[in-house]
C-alpha cells in the first residue's frame, strides 16, 4: 500500500514536469532574408525583437538612399509611426533615429506634413529628456521646416521656449539642429520678423556659440547671426549684439588664423552691424584698423576682398569717414584702386566713392591722383566689368562734388573713355557700367565750360546707341542716355550731330512703343522740348514723323506724364504755322518771326490726321503740287536785295525782274540743314520799317521788346491797332483804288505772282490785293513786330480770317497798367472797313465781319 502510493506521487511528479516544457515557447534564431519579413517584426508584442528589428532595419537604411527608399516602398512607415510613443526608451531611440534616416526622402516628408507630425514632435521633444531622442527628432524638423508648410506647423508651437533652451545643450549634434530648424525659420522674411519681435527672444546664445570648437556650429551660428543683422528693424537687435559682446568675438575670431574657414561669413556680419551708430561709435575705430592690418597679413584674395567690402559700408556712415580721415588710411585705399585681384579694385573703388561724401576725405583723395587712377581702371579692356563699372560709379560721384575734376577730365587723354565703353553695349555687358558712364556724361554737360569739349560726333552716336533693343530690359539704360543727350542738347554741335545721325527719329521709335516706365517718358519728353525749344528745324522732323498727331491721340499719356503736355505745347508755339492749322488761331501771346507761313485754303481735320501739312522746306525742295498756296512772312535778312519802287507803286513783273530765275526771292538751297529762305523778301522789310517809323512819328514805341514789357495801356493799344490797319488796308487796297476787292481779284493776282516766282509760295509783302485772311496775316505780322498784342483767327470758311485785339476797360483816370499776362481779347478789328473800325468782341457787327451770321 505504501510503496503504491509512493509511486503515484513520484509519477504526479512527472507528469507536471512534462506539462511546463510542452508548453513553453523555446528561444530560436532565425536568418530572415527580406527586409519586408524585418518590417513585420516591428508588430511584435516583444520589445526585445522591436528593438533587434529597429537596428537592423536602421543599419539598412543608413547604408544608402536607395535603400530607405525600399523600406517606404514595403509600408513600414504605418508600423514605424506608433512607435515614436513607445513606452521603451530604447526602442523610442531607435525609431527616432530610422524616422530621421528616411526622412529626406521627399515622400515620407510629405506624410509627416500631411499628419501634422511636426507639432507632435515639438511636444517630445520638450517632455523627453533623452539626448538621443531630441537629436534625431530635432534632425526631423529641421528637413521638414525646409519647406513653407512645416515651417507654418512649427509656428504655431511655442518654440522660442523650446529651442533657444537647446543651443546651451551639451550635445553638438542638438546644437547644430537647433540652429538648423532657426535658420530655416528666419529665411523667410515675414517669419523672421514673427521670431525676432517676440519678447523672449534673445540673440545672446547665438553669440555664444561662435566660440564653439565645431566649426559646422561656428558656420550656422554665423549664418543665422547674417540674417537677423542684415534684416534688422530697430535697435534692440543692435543693442543685444553689442550688449552680448558680438563685435568683440567676432574681431578675435578674425585674430585667429586657425579658423580661417569662418572668416568670410565674419566679415558679413561686420558689414551688416558697422553702419549701425551705437555699434560703430564704440567698436569702428579698432575695427577698421584691425581691418587694415587684416588684409596685410592675409594672402586670400576672396577674404581681402570682403574685409575691403566691410570697409566700403563704413564710408556710408559719417562717423566711418571721419574715422578713415583721422587714421590716415585714405592714400592706403587710392593706392589700392588698381589691385589686380578679383573684385578687389571693385571694393576699393566703392569705398572711394562712398568717400566722396566726405569734403576732407575728397580733397585728400583728389591730393592723390584719384581721378586719373579711376580713368585707367576704366579705360583698361582687360579688367572684368565689375571694376571698371564700380570705377565708373566713384568718377560719377567725385565729377557730381568737383568741378575741377570735371575740367581734368576732358583736358585728359583719357576723356575718350566714355565713347570705348559704350560702343561696346550689346547684352554680354552689364547694363549698370552704361549707365553709370550715361551719368557721367550728364555731369559734364552740366557745366558750360565742359559741355562743349566732351561734345563729339562719336559721343552722340554712342549715346544713341544705347537705344537699340535687346532681349534684356534696357529701359534703365535708355532713361540715363537721354538725360545725358538733354544736358548736351545746348551747344549747336549736339543738335547738328543728332540731326546728321537722326537722333531725334531714334529717340522717338523708343517713345512710341509706350514703355512702362515713367521716368523714360519724362526724360524723353524733356528732350523733345529742349530740342524744339534750342532748334526750331526739328520741328519740321516731328511732324514728319507724325509725332503732334500721335500726341494728341494719347490722351491717357500726357495724363500720366504731364511733361508731355508741355513738350505738345512747345512743339506747337515754337511751329505756329502748325498751331495755326490745327487749332485755327494764334493767341496774343504767340509771336511770329521770320518764316512764318499759312495755307491758303484750311485743311481738314482728315488731312492733318493723314499728316498732310505742307512743312515749308520740304515744299519748297520737293517742289510740291502748285495748287496748295502758302503764304509766307519772310524779313529775316539773309542777302539784301534792293528793290525799285516805292511802296505804292504797283508791282509789276518789270519791278521783280531784278531777280533772276536762279536767284528766286524764296530759293534755298536743297541741303536738309538749310532752314532759312536764302532771300528776304524786301517788301515786308519795307512794311516793318516803314510801320516803326508811322508809330514814332505818333509817338509810340514800335520795337519788339516794347511787346515783352510788363504792362499795357488800353490807349495805346486801341491807338495802334488803327495805325496799323490802315497801313494794311492801304497796302491790300488792290492795284486799282477805284475796283473793289474781290475773291475773282484775289485769285487772279494770286496766279500772277505765282508764275512771277514760278512757285505756290507767295510771300505776303507782295500781295497788293487782300481779302479777310490775308489782311488779318499781314497784320498779325506787323503787329509782332512792332510790339502789339494780337491774335489771329481763321473762321469756317477757307479765305475767312480775322484779328482780334485786347483793348482794357479805361475806368477814370489814373488810368491803371495791365499786365501782358492778363490780358484777354475784347475787339475784333474789320480791316476791310474804311476807316478800319473795331468790333467789341461777340457784338452783332463782330459776328457779321467773321462770317459767324
């Protein structure tokens, strides 16, 4: 009985031995092949195998790109993710890391910013004190804020809190990402001024790490440290730069050849922080001397460069040239403009120009030749364009202060300096080196004493060159070579050589392709005024380029630009033959001179669109159709012919034959420069000098500049304009004193004298019949000469036309002067009457002699 109980325990025993390792699971190591198999094992319930599958799916990945690229392929970021949450620090670690190591492929960053994953990882990476983690997660941000949707997630996370704390990290690699992830942020100029103006926001740890011993660190600091200074908006930044002790380390950086590699990206921020006064009053002196005493003992071109650089913003703050004045460095950097390096003479020459706005710093650099220097930077064809464009800018700058350099300039042999660079525009060239020599070439037309030595044919063809068109908008180019046409456009010598290359069509092709660009038009519409208002010939080339209809069509332009309103003004009161045409009167203001003509017949409002207005040069050298009569008011003397007779008697063919056929009383010669008929025609002289003398006998003044004086008398005025339209009268009365003068009459004197001249321009002085219109001319001719206001109308009808005077109301005495500004007409003078008689304005007998009723 014992011995059977024995056993049934001993085999109980047994039995339970046996359940335990039936059931348990044994270890085993598999050799898994597919990285897709490795993927599943990330769904383990086991940490251990998580973590095996983690590492050695990150060495995978770590191997290369391409490699990451399978895993995404395979899905493993839907088992990846959640894992970020794990409750397994390693495993968390791990995850973090593999995340990192396929975050730059485009589509896995794409998922994390379609989940919003960038605030979560903000959130863990403040709660989690693990290095490893914040690196690798740190890493995830700064690729996803590469792009404007991560950096909008991460701006609405509370990061100054979060990543200023981690630049004083004992971890580099958590340093460097964090200043990765700030770099990233203030790219963008509206998100640097969200950072920057928030009032936790320090620079202080910036500063801090420019001493670090990583050089990665040092390059991101300082790129960071580039931005903010370069776009800093008030004062706080500076102050907070100089109050953590920035300029100090970054000028001991620069004593430390060691870290030479940074050097460059110092010296940006130097340039960006010198020309503010709370840095430079404290830091610029030993700066610009460490400076100095940098480029002499560094050998690398690039960084002697930059340092010259820093140096040309100092010259943009008063108290920098003070400083270069004081220290005696300004024949250092005049002995530098002719440095061979690359850029180096670029950057000294912008220092010299920034210089120049200092009397004490010029007068120095002109004691050291500085002009000439500049002249041979730019007259050298070897030199790159960035030197001879910024020498170039400094001349332009020290010709703008020194008119003494003006005069050397053009008594230099170099002077021809300005014509080598601009024969060379074409699109390979920067526009800037043009312009640049444009406005040096404005300068030196500015003064009277220079402007007619740099006047030359080749100048002007250059300068009109710079109208061509190009690929490139060149419109900047075109603006500052106009302005240096308009300062030259007074000496007879320019306006003779824009007319031999055909300057003025040149310029306006430009104009007539409507740029946008309001600064051209204005520019080119004080051209078109200078040019009529200096040369009155080049009207006669506007309107054979139709540019007065082309004018009046553009309505909106001389809206736009007012200054076109006064080049259409001009172009019309210096041609009034052209203003008398198209608006069919001349004002009391408008003065005729010699060579002043009207149709016979008015033209159409069809015909002057269709740019038919006979110019009289063209008329006369093309010998036009001898339908269209002109008559022409010509007394300007050229030639003097004496003439036989009297001013009554008749002129017969007999009387005229003292001219012969080769010497007709209007021939010119056929050169285009000829703007003057060659013969004045004696008749009119006669008239004008015979008028003066009627006027002083009646004691009145009768020279042209009594019409300038400043005021009138109604008296005078009424009292003149009997005496000369008597004259008129009598003078237009007919040949025979007893037959009335007709149209029949008019038409047949007319053909007379046309076959005498054997042309259809009939001066006026020999015209012994007269209706309305040739009455009024003669009279409005006369009246200019000898110092009347009058205006000359054409009315509806061709052969109508009338004058009108302005007699002032005579309130009782004293009788008070009107200025010539104020007055306005008020009678019309009936020069067909005997006695001639004047009409108040608008009266019914007024309306009656201008065929209005």
């Amino acid at each position: 009985m014992v011995k059977s109980n024995k056993t049934t325990i001993s085999n109980k025993k047994h039995e339970d031995r046996e359940l335990a390792s039936k059931t348990a699971f044994e270890s085993t190591s598999v050799e898994i092949q597919s990285s897709h198999t490795m993927i599943l094992l990330l769904a383990s319930k086991e940490d251990f195998v998580i973590l095996k599958a983690l590492f050695t799916l990150d060495k995978y990945a770590s191997k290369m790109e391409q490699n990451a690229r399978v895993l995404y392929e395979e899905g493993i970021l839907t088992l990846l993710l959640p894992l970020l949450n794990h409750s397994e620090l390693f495993v968390k670690r791990f995850a973090t890391k593999l995340l990192s190591e396929m975050n730059f492929l485009p589509p896995v960053t794409e998922i994390l910013l379609q989940e919003k994953f960038v605030s979560p990882i903000m959130n863990m990476i403040n709660l989690i004190e693990d290095f490893v983690v914040k690196e690798f997660s740190l890493c995830m941000i700064a690729e996803l804020t590469r792009s404007k949707a991560g950096l909008s997630q991460l701006l609405e996370t509370n990061l100054i809190h979060i990543l200023l704390p981690l630049l004083a990290s004992p971890d580099p690699d958590i340093k460097k990402n964090s200043l990765q992830i700030i770099y990233n942020i203030i790219q963008d100029p509206h998100d640097h001024s969200v950072i920057t103006s928030l009032p936790e926001f320090t620079i202080k740890p910036l500063i801090d790490l420019l001493m670090s011993e990583y050089v990665a660190i040092q390059n991101l600091s300082l790129d960071v440290l580039n931005i903010l200074t370069q776009h800093r908006k008030d004062n706080k930044l500076s102050k907070d730069f100089q109050d953590a002790g920035g300029v100090l380390k970054i000028l001991s950086i620069l004593k430390n050849f060691e870290w030479k590699d940074v050097h460059g990206k110092c010296l940006d921020v130097l340039g960006n922080i010198y020309d503010d006064p709370n840095i430079a009053q404290n830091f610029l002196k030993d700066g610009v001397l460490q400076l100095f005493s940098y480029m002499d003992f560094v050998n690398d071109l690039y960084l002697r460069r930059k340092a010259i650089e820093v140096i040309a913003k100092v010259t943009n703050t008063r108290l920098g040239r003070k400083v270069l004045v004081e220290s005696g460095l300004i024949s250092k950097l005049v002995s530098m403009v002719q440095e061979q390096g690359v850029g180096l003479a670029a950057a000294v020459c912008q220092c010299v120009a920034g210089l120049t706005q200092d009397y004490q710093a010029l007068q120095q650099m002109l004691e050291q030749d500085i002009v000439r220097e500049l002249l041979i930077v730019m007259a050298d064809p070897d030199r790159a364009w960035d030197s001879r464009t910024a020498a170039t800018r400094a001349l332009f700058e020290i010709l703008q202060r020194d008119v003494d350099s003006c005069n050397f300039v053009v008594e230099s042999e170099m002077k021809d300096v300005f014509e080598s660079i601009l024969s060379q525009y074409d699109e390979k060239m920067p526009a800037l080196a043009l312009i640049m020599t444009c406005n040096c070439i404005t300068v030196l037309g500015s003064h009277p004493a220079t402007r007619k030595k740099v006047v030359s044919p080749s100048l002007i063809s250059s300068l009109l060159g710079c109208f061509r068109e190009l690929p490139e908008d060149t419109m900047p180019l075109k603006l500052s070579a106009c302005e240096a046409l308009c300062g030259l456009l007074s000496e007879p010598e320019t306006r003779h050589y824009l007319r031999a290359l055909n300057g003025l069509e040149t310029v306006w092709s430009a104009v007539t392709q409507r740029p946008n660009n309001i600064q051209f038009l204005q520019s080119a519409a004080t051209f078109l005024h200078l040019c009529v208002t200096n040369d009155k010939g080049f009207t006669a080339t506007l309107l054979r380029l139709n540019a007065l209809n082309w004018l009046l069509s553009q309505g909106g332009l001389r809206n736009e630009c007012p200054a076109w309103e006064v080049a259409l003004e001009t172009i019309l009161n210096k041609f009034l033959p052209i203003k008398f045409a198209m608006t069919g009167r001349l004002d009391l203001t408008d003065i005729t001179d010699s060579n002043f003509y009207i149709t016979k017949l008015s033209l159409t409002r069809n015909q002057l669109d269709k740019n038919q207005f006979p110019i009289l040069e063209y008329f006369i050298v093309n010998n036009c159709c001898p339908i269209q009569i002109l008559y022409v008011a010509n007394f300007e003397e050229n030639y003097r012919l004496s003439s036989s007779g009297s001013l009554t008697s008749k002129r017969t063919a007999s009387t005229k034959s003292i001219l012969s056929k080769n010497e007709s009383v209007l021939s010119m010669t056929n050169s285009y420069k000829c703007e003057k008929f060659r013969y004045v025609d004696v008749y009119l002289q006669e008239y004008i000098e015979t008028m003066k003398t009627i006027l002083n006998k009646n004691g009145f003044l009768s020279i042209e500049s009594d019409r300038k004086d400043s005021v009138v008398d109604g008296d005078t005025i009424k009292k003149k304009t009997l005496l000369i339209g008597e004259f008129v009268a009598k003078q237009m009365g007919g040949t025979d004193r007893f037959e009335r003068c007709s149209i029949h009459n008019l038409d047949l004197h007319v053909n007379e004298l046309k076959v005498e001249i054997m042309n259809s321009i009939i001066p006026v002085g020999w015209m012994r019949v007269g209706l309305h219109l040739e009455r009024a001319f003669l009279f409005k001719v006369l009246a200019d000469q000898v110092g009347l206001p009058a205006a000359l109308v054409r009315g509806q009808y061709h052969q109508r036309g009338w004058v009108e005077i302005a007699v002032p109301c005579i309130p009782p005495a004293p009788r008070p002067a009107y200025p010539h500004h104020l007055l306005r007409p008020s009678h019309v003078v009936d020069l067909m009457a005997s006695p001639v008689t004047l009409y108040p304005l608008n009266s019914y007998e007024a309306s009656v002699y201008c065929g209005l009723v």
